[in-house]
C-alpha cells in the first residue's frame, strides 16, 4: 500500500510563517538578554533591579511560547531559536537599562513591520493575534524609557545607585497606571 504524507491545512502564509519565527528569535534574545542583565545586577548588589530583569526574561520566554503556539494551531512549524553572542558583562547599571530600552524599541518595529505584513496581505486572525504584542510593547516601552528617566531624575551619585535600584522596583505599578490596565499580563 502507497502511504502518501499527510500535511496540515496551513492558514499561515509561509512568508507569515518566516517572519513569526523570525519574532520568536528576537522574544528569545530578549529572554536571554535580560536573564544576563538579571545576573550582572545581582552580582553588582543590585538586587530590585537584578528581580526586574528575571521576571522580565520570563516574560519573554512566554511571549515566545505564544508565537509558538500560533504557528503550530496555524499549521506552521515554530522553530527553537539558536541564542548566541549575547552580552555577560556592563559597564553600569544605567547602560542596562539603555540597552532595555534600545532592545524594546527594536522589539516594537519589528512586531509592526509584521502587523504590518498580516494587515497588507488580509491575513486577519494573525493580525488580531498580534494586536495583544502590540499592546505589551506599549507598556514595555513604557517600562523602559521610565527606567532610563530615573537615572537622569536622582542622578548616580552617592545614594543615587541604591535609590535608583529601589525606584526599578516600583515601574511595573507606573506602567499598570500609565496604560490604564489595558494590557493585563497572560
């Protein structure tokens, strides 16, 4: 007897499929990024920052596993990222939180670019799927550009560090306010 392989019916375009992996890869580099930051910090004695930055790779890991999940219900293959060259060591604590900022903001475009794309091609259960990251990068945003004002709000210097790091620990209340609730955590 012949067996022919049975495939899935795919909703997912496979140029919508690239990109969604290409997505998982960066929400791992994120996990990844700041479960580094995490052990900086903590090696540093920055202890609230340190707890800020491994619920946050947590967070990432989940945003992962959402993508993952899907591409699979979709009738794709989500694909385990390879994570590499990711940064062990930093100068400061502000340039941690820099480089948070500077990695949301990317994480931001590329979640429209992808938007973007579903919108274009009418593909719109993937464009509403990705509407709840759309609003988790508003408050991620949110999160890290106030991280960054706290620096230049107490300033480095003597008991600026250590109220610096007691301030991180009050911004996931900030942004829950900023954004009015609108984006609760899944």
């Amino acid at each position: 007897m012949n067996q022919q392989t049975v495939t899935p019916k795919r909703s997912l375009t496979k140029e919508t499929e690239d990109l969604l992996n290409k997505q998982i890869v960066m929400e791992g580099k994120s996990s990844a990024a700041y479960l580094s930051m995490a052990s900086w910090c903590e090696t540093q004695g920055f202890e609230v920052s340190a707890q800020f930055l491994y619920t946050h790779s947590e967070e990432e890991r989940m945003h992962m596993l959402k993508l993952f999940r899907y591409i699979n219900a979709a009738g794709g293959h989500a694909l385990q990222p390879e994570i590499s060259n990711i940064k062990q060591q930093f100068t400061s604590l502000r340039e941690v939180f820099e480089m948070v900022l500077h990695h949301e903001l990317e994480v931001t475009k590329s979640i429209n670019s992808i938007v973007d794309h579903c919108f274009q091609i009418k593909d719109f259960a993937t464009f509403n799927f990705l509407q709840w990251f759309v609003m988790e990068q508003r408050e991620e945003e949110t999160l890290a550009r106030r991280a960054v004002e706290i620096f230049n709000l107490i300033g480095e210097e003597g008991v600026g560090l250590w109220m610096i790091d007691q301030e991180i620990g009050k911004l996931e209340a900030y942004a829950a306010k900023v954004s009015g609730g609108l984006n609760a955590k899944s």
